[in-house]
C-alpha cells in the first residue's frame, strides 16, 4: 500500500464545487471513491438509496481503516476489553447468575464495540463459556474508528454444519421461489453434477434452472419446509471435506402465460459438499430439474 496517504485526508478542506450542500456532498463522495481507488485498488460504486451525508461518512471510514490497517498489531479481545478480571469461571456461577452475567459482559462488549452472533438460540452457559474461555484469548486488530464493530460469529470458531447446510438451503429456495438465481453466490459450488454423477458446467447448470423459470411467468404462494439435513466428513481428509444434503416439500403455484396455474407440491433435495472451509450446493433435485 502506497504509505504516501496525505491525498486522502478525510479532513483536508475540499475545493467548492456547489452551492447546493448536498451536491457538493456528492462531488466530494465520488473524488472520495476515486482515491481511495487510485491509492488501494478498491473500485467502490455510488451507494443507493443511501443520503449522501451517510456515504461520506462511510467513505472516510474505509480511508480510516485502510490507513491503519498496515500498522496495526493483533491484540487480545480481553485487552481490548480492558483485561476484566470479575467475570468468574462459569462453574463458580449458578443458571440466574450466568444470565445476569452474561447480560453484564455483552453491555461490555458493546462499549468496546464488539458483536457476537449465534446461528441459533445456544444456552446462555455456552455463550459465556465461550466468551470469557476462547473469545478473551482470540487475537484480533484494534481499530480506533468511530460506529466500526468488531463482529464475531460463534459458529466460526465451533462450526454447525447442520446449521450451515440448513441456511444454504433456505437461500437457494427463497431464490428459486422468487425465480432469481443469484449465479455469483457462494451457496453454488465450481464442480456441479449430474444426477448420474456427471461433472456438469455451471452455465448448463443454471440454463437448466431459466429454462423452469422462463416456462412460468410467475410464482405465487410460495412455501418450503427443510424437514431433515444430513452430512458425513470424510476421515482424515486434509483440507476437511465432506458431503451433505438438505431435503424437503416445497409448494408453489407456477402460473402460465395463459394465466393458467399449476399447482406443485414436489420434494426436494439439496445435495453439498464441503471444500475450503464452505458447504456448497453441487447437485438439485427440483421440479422440473433435469441434468
């Protein structure tokens, strides 16, 4: 990174290009994008639906980030924190006291703008096991950067596949239903199969799913249940891999150009593999979905 970052103080006066403040705001936004692409290779577009003021701001805070991300070192959650020493083990406290302690250490975490996502509803043990054992203990840059948290997902650290491959479910079938496929998502795996175990190309693959689509012009009460999700790793596999599946009822009415409606109530099933530290969807079996 060019360390010469004196083009791209936030806080340098700016030339007056309009009178109008929310114009200017936009000028100085789009020179903001333009520098910080000239000096980081970052190509960011204009914000929509976002008040300029918004984006100015968020702009700066990228510069901010990128002009400290070079110098700073990796610390410990729990000196970030402050190194708290009053939060006791987790089998010195009784079930009423981890609620209140664990709301107690979540209000600190939010003072030093820090986040931790569960992908489900874990026991209030196992969240503050987790905090004050591993998350204390976990390294991590410090920046010191107005409205910028630090999130952590639990699930990071203590993968659930189950989960995992359940979500990944859930967003291909929202896709399906609303007749979008999102073709550059990470949910969709670089090696898809046939059912007979066939590699196929993505583009096949996903002219197979517009030409359902294209037969329709429409879906319309749309619903899906993921009613069981399993998966195997394969042993002693380096990197990990494994292979999973999802597999369900999805209804919809599919309506015609004729305005007819099909009604289809079809099982599902959603085949995974895991690779590279991500479940991904190699192989659909759907209505209307053959290759």
């Amino acid at each position: 990174m060019n360390e010469d970052n004196n083009n791209l103080d936030p806080n340098e006066d700016e030339e007056q290009f309009s009178n109008d403040p929310e114009e200017q705001l936009r000028i100085e936004n789009e020179l903001l994008r333009l520098k910080l692409q000239a000096e980081t290779g970052a190509d960011l577009h204009q914000l929509e639906n976002v008040p300029p003021e918004v984006e100015n701001a968020f702009l700066n805070n990228i510069i901010a980030f990128e002009r400290q991300l070079d110098n700073i070192k990796e610390v410990k959650i729990y000196s970030i924190l402050g190194e708290p020493k009053d939060f006791k083990p987790d089998s010195e406290l009784n079930d009423t006291q981890i609620h209140s302690e664990l709301e107690r250490l979540n209000t600190l975490l939010e003072k030093h703008q820090i986040e931790v996502d569960y992908g489900t509803d874990y026991p209030s043990r196992l969240k503050y096991k987790f905090i004050t054992e591993e998350l204390f203990e976990h390294e991590t840059q410090k920046f010191d950067i107005p409205d910028m948290v630090h999130h952590f997902i639990y699930e990071e650290f203590h993968p659930n596949h189950i989960l995992t491959i359940e979500g990944i479910a859930e967003d291909f079938l929202e896709m399906w239903l609303a007749r979008n496929m999102e073709q550059d998502s990470f949910i969709f795996g670089d090696n898809i199969v046939s059912q007979a175990g066939h590699p196929v190309t993505k583009e096949a693959f996903f002219t197979r799913i517009q030409h359902v689509f294209d037969a329709f012009l429409y879906f319309e009460n749309g619903h899906f249940s993921v009613d069981e999700v399993t998966f195997e790793m394969v042993p002693h596999s380096e990197p990990q891999a494994g292979f999973g599946c999802a597999e369900g009822i999805i209804t919809y009415d599919a309506v015609l150009e004729t305005k007819e409606t099909q009604h289809i109530k079809s099982p599902f099933k959603l085949y995974m593999q895991f690779s590279g530290n991500y479940w991904e969807i190699i192989n659909v079996i759907m209505p209307g979905m053959e290759i």
